[in-house]
C-alpha cells in the first residue's frame, strides 16, 4: 500500500499527537454507539432502579438474536406503551419510526407485527422478579417514614375487565348476572401495598368468584415479622389474625360477623371505649374457607383489643366502627394513633385509581390469558418506577410522599419524555429531567380528598 505520507514515514496525520485507543476504551465507544440506536432512553431514567441484568439478550433461545426489538428495546417499549395516554401498539410502533428518524437509522415498518411477537416472548417469571426488585428497592427509600418504625402493608382488592376473546372468557368468566355474550371477562386483583411508600409489593389474580381472603392467603409470604397488616372488614377473620400472629405481624381490622365485646365482658378496661376483649374459637363448619384439621389447630381463644371509633365529620355514612387489633400495648399505641392509622387505609384506594384509572388499567387490551398476565405485571412495575420518582422527589425537598400527585406526576413525565430522548443528553441530566419533571409541577397545595368527607391527614 502507497504511504501518502512519504516526508514523514513514521507518522499519520490522522493520529498526529494523539494517544491509541485501547481495547476498553474501544468497547465503549462501540456500546454507547449501539445504545443510540436503541429506544431504551426511558431505560436510562430507571436503570438504577430496574435492574439492566435481566433486560440483557440470551445467549440462546428468545431474543438470541440482534434486532430491532431486543429484549431491552421489547421491555421499555411495553413500558413506554403503559405511560403513554393512547397506550395502543401503534403509538409505540410511531415513537421507534419517528426516533429511528431522527438518528438516521432505516425507518421501520409501520406493522405492529414485529413488536407484538417480541413482546408474547417476554418471560414472566423474569417481570416478577424485576416486579420484586422495584418493590425491595422502593421498601429501602420509604424506611425511614414507617409508621413507628414499624412497616404497614395495607391489603385491598379490585376488580379489571378485559378484551372479550374466548380464551379470556375461559379464565376469568362473565359474572351469570349478565346474559351470555353480553359481558366482558372479570378478573379479581388482591393486592398488598406499603402504606407509606405506596409500593405495591404483591398481588394475586383470580377469577370474579374469588374472594379476597383466599388471594390474601397466598400472599403470606409477602410480609415479615415486625409488618402490621391494615385492613377493612372484608378480612376480619379468626384464623388469619392467628396465622398473622404465628408470623409475627400484627393486624388492625374493623369488627365484622361478631357482636361487640360490652365493657362488662372485657378482660380489661384500657381507656375510653378501649377494651382488652377475648376472642372465642368459632364453631366448625362445613361453609369454612379452612379444613376442619386447621381449624383443630386453632387455639381456644385468642387475646385482642376492641377500639370504638365515633366520627364526627358531617355527611359520613357511618357514625362509629369498632377497630380489632393484636396491637394490646395501650402504652406505646394509643387508641387514637391506632384510629388515625385506620383512617389512612382509605390511601390503598388511591392506590388503586393510580393504576386502574390514572394509568387505564381499568379495561386490559390484550387478547389472550399469557399476554394478559404480561400486562399487568408492565402496570405494576411502570407503577412503581413512578412512586419511586415521588420517593426520591419527596426525599429532595423534604415532604411526604403523599403530598405529591401521582397523576401529576404521570403528566409531568409525559411530556417531559421527548427531553430523555434526545441524543445529546446524557444519563446524569436525563435523571435531572426525570426528577424535574415530579418535584415542582405535582406538588398539591392541600391534602387530597379520601372520598369520604374526610382530608388526608
């Protein structure tokens, strides 16, 4: 080959007093390159929250192969597709048009074909665990805001429509209220939050006939000793309590399907309509959600406190409950705290409109029971990742969480998505925009209504 050079040999203007590039330095460059041509900007966002290991390609099988919708592209798109307002196949479809576009890549397809396979090739276990992670992460940045140091997991369920094909149907069937082939497939989510954080930690999903003390049951696992179980009368149930105790969790519920403890039968006379009660073992029963040999376990009795709560706010339905707890120390939980903390139950609520109406989780698109499952599991993790900017927000300017819109904050990060996008700005300034796009705008000036008459306190 010709040197073009030929006064100095021994040198290449080309690299005229610069350094060679290593082989690592190399590598890098070669990954930012290939990441320009990825649509995982929203990645770089969350990426210290969701875990990039598990977005990586395998070396086989699913998403072995280069293309367009990798594995990583796959999953930000469908997060993406969960954020959008449209929240259709076609919207994300445009969005990788139009960044293709913008970078100089071939533009592709206008088919939704290619990302909907992608997208039937995610794995489930492997959202669950991402699911797991975003909700251990979260735990970690709302300890400090546990309520007496103690972590409360507040329990609700609800209810999801879906798209009337006859493999929905299959699953979760049409309530036989409704005339056949004139109502949409039923599903029952029972899910468990943290109260403070808003972090959904586990869910179970069951048919329209499913109560939510059995899905409840399968969730045991999801809490620790030390957790307080919040709920409404819908659990209030002798043997969970106990099987809550056997764990180490206590629970605060409101009396139902038993009478009332009077002070003359009380064990002990804490305060004001505060009693220390004993409860009796029921009586068997065919029509018991437990087999006789469990219920031969239980014990005779079981030791609780019953608080009468009176409700003074005008237009309430209700004048008074009775509040039920493993929580006897009158000393260290008084009677009011434990009332006001019942009062916060009402925030899994609005837990549950963030996602199902907020989000539009209300009315599910997809078409079959695996992509289904897929969807709402892209619901919960895009969920959490938003209470996580709202955690990180609240810790920034010192206030509570709650204090910040979750719909707000949806409409801040929606229109703040085309600044993550652009290719000049790097990872740091993207979780500027990010964090910019919550803190100021979503900050409510008075506490949110529970829907009952009552501020949130």
């Amino acid at each position: 080959m010709t040197n073009a050079t030929l006064f100095l040999p021994g040198f290449h203007l080309a690299t005229l007093r610069r350094r060679p590039r290593s082989a690592a330095q190399r590598l890098s460059e070669e990954k930012a390159r290939i990441r320009q041509h990825s649509i995982s900007q929203l990645g770089d966002c969350f990426g210290h929250f969701i875990p990039a290991k598990a977005l990586e390609n395998g070396a086989d099988g699913a998403f072995s192969r280069r293309r367009l919708f990798s594995k990583e592209n796959t999953f930000w798109a469908f997060f993406s597709q969960i954020l959008d307002a449209d929240g259709g196949c076609q919207e994300v479809v445009r969005k990788v048009q139009a960044l293709a576009a913008t970078r100089s890549m071939p533009v592709p397809s206008a088919s939704t074909s290619a990302y909907c396979q992608a997208r039937s090739k995610l794995d489930p276990a492997e959202l669950e665990k991402i699911l797991t992670h975003t909700a251990e992460d979260l735990q970690q940045q709302g300890r400090s805001r546990w309520w007496q140091d103690r972590r409360v997991v507040v329990v609700d369920g609800t209810g999801v429509s879906m798209a009337d094909t006859h493999a929905n149907q299959q699953n979760w069937p049409q309530p036989k209220s409704q005339k056949l082939g004139c109502g949409f497939p039923q599903a029952r989510i029972c899910a468990c939050f943290c109260l403070q954080t808003g972090a959904l930690l586990s869910y179970r999903l069951g048919h329209s006939k499913n109560a939510e003390l059995p899905l409840l049951r399968q969730q045991w696992d999801s809490f620790s000793s030390g957790d307080i179980f919040l709920g409404d009368k819908g659990f209030c149930s002798y043997y969970d309590v106990w099987q809550f105790k056997q764990r180490g969790v206590d629970s605060v519920i409101t009396l139902a399907r038993r009478t009332p403890v009077a002070a003359a039968s009380a064990v002990a006379v804490l305060g004001p309509d505060d009693l220390l009660i004993r409860w009796p073992k029921p009586v068997w029963n065919k029509c018991l959600s437990y087999s006789k040999e469990e219920w031969q376990a239980l014990p005779e009795h079981l030791d609780l406190r019953q608080i009468k709560v009176t409700i003074n706010v005008p237009g309430m339905r209700s004048k008074s409950y009775y509040l039920v707890t493993t929580l006897t120390d009158s000393m260290r939980y008084g009677a009011a705290e434990l009332a006001d903390l019942y009062r916060q139950r009402w925030d899994v609520e609005l837990f549950f409109r963030d996602i199902k109406t907020t989000m539009g989780m209300d009315v599910l698109r997809c078409r079959t029971p695996a992509l289904v499952m897929k969807e709402i599991l892209m619901y919960f993790i895009a969920y959490n990742a938003v209470r996580r900017l709202i955690v990180d927000a609240a810790n920034a300017i010192e206030c509570a969480p709650r204090r910040i819109s979750f719909k707000a904050s949806i409409q801040a990060l929606r229109q703040w998505e085309p600044q993550l996008h652009r290719r000049a700005a790097d990872d740091s300034e993207r979780r500027v925009c990010s964090a910019r796009s919550v803190r100021p705008s979503a900050l409510v000036s008075s506490p949110p209504d529970r829907g009952d008459g009552s501020p949130d306190v």
